[in-house]
C-alpha cells in the first residue's frame, strides 16, 4: 500500500457520474494516527453490459481486529461479508433500455458477473434477472441519479438522489426505469442468516 499521501484530485462536480474514487485508509503506529493509504480507486467497467459500473472500495469479510493492521490487498473471493463483517461499494446502473437492446447478451454478462461480483451474482435469480437476497443488512444511499427499488408481488419505490435504503435481508432489485445512469453507493453488514420455519 502507498504510505505517502498524494495529491488531492478534484471530484466531479453533482450530475457528472464519477469513474474514479479516492480511498484514503487511516491506522495507527506507534500509538500515532496515520495515512496507511491515499489512492484513486478506478470503477470497473462491464464488458458485457454498457455503462454498467462497480467499484469495490473496501471489505472485511468478518468482524475486524483492530490490534491488527487492517489490509485490502487483493480482490475478494466473496464480496458478501460473513456476519460482523462489511463491505463498501460504488455501482452505477445504467438505463434498463441497456438491458432491453437485441444485442444483449444475458449469458455472457452473467458469466462476468460471477468473476466481478464473486459470491453476490451467486444470489441473482435466473428467472428473475437483477432481483437477490443476501444474509446482509444493506445501507444504499443514491448518490447521482434516480433509481427504483422492486420488492415482491411488484412492488416498486422510486428513489432520488439523497434517499437512503436500509435492507434487511429482503429479496429485492434495482431497476433503472429512467434515460440516464445512477450511481448507487452500498454498504453491506453481514448477519445471521434468518430462521426458517418448519412446517
């Protein structure tokens, strides 16, 4: 990881998606606060869906020990946390009309999914594409745009920019029903799997 701080960049201003994040991750040594990290962080750009995005910006797959440093150096084998752990993510969708075009191709973009989105694309329904449950407590915040979310039997709830979602463990889907991307930032708690009833 860098040690030393770098320049700052300029963020883009409200309306104009970004494509790069800055992650600056602290720590202490010696007893001291320091700058472990200050990078910019590119958003990984599917090849199978246009405008789709995904920028992971940190994970700790369980809960933390911090009497350890903590440490992202590599990409995840599962991007869903256990229980106590979390994970930060960037996402923009773009339009569903992506998704409706007669060149899409929904098996190759599956595929990509299960390499870029380890262990969460596992959770989307074939027969239902895009709708997933996860045992996660979910903060999503719409950071640029406007998103709906889709719950069961149809139900839908349109989404500005600002809104903030908290997802317990429900089966839900992020439908872009409008012209322009959005960008979703997502903050996933593990939990305890819920108890299912025996008949």
């Amino acid at each position: 990881m860098n040690r030393m701080a770098s320049k700052k960049r300029q963020l883009p201003t409200r309306g104009k998606k970004p494509s790069t994040y800055r992650r600056i991750v602290t720590g202490n040594v010696n007893g001291k606060a320091v700058v472990q990290s200050d990078d910019p962080l590119l958003a990984y750009e599917f090849k199978t869906v246009p405008g789709y995005e995904h920028t992971l910006i940190w994970l700790n797959p369980a809960i933390p020990d911090l009497s350890t440093e903590q440490r992202f150096d590599r990409y995840p084998d599962c991007l869903v946390p256990g229980p106590g752990g979390t994970s930060l993510h960037f996402v923009t969708f773009p339009p569903g009309s992506v998704f409706a075009d007669p060149s899409f191709d929904s098996e190759a973009a599956q595929e990509e999914a299960l390499v870029r989105l380890r262990g969460l694309a596992d959770h989307f329904e074939k027969e239902d594409p895009g709708m997933h449950k996860t045992n996660t407590v979910d903060y999503a915040v719409v950071y640029d745009g406007e998103i709906w979310l889709e719950l069961d039997d149809g139900e839908t709830l349109h989404l500005d920019r600002g809104d903030v979602v908290v997802q317990n463990g429900a089966r839900h889907a992020w439908r872009n029903k409008g012209n322009k991307p959005v960008t979703m930032l997502f903050f996933l708690i593990g939990a305890k799997a819920r108890e299912t009833s025996q008949a």
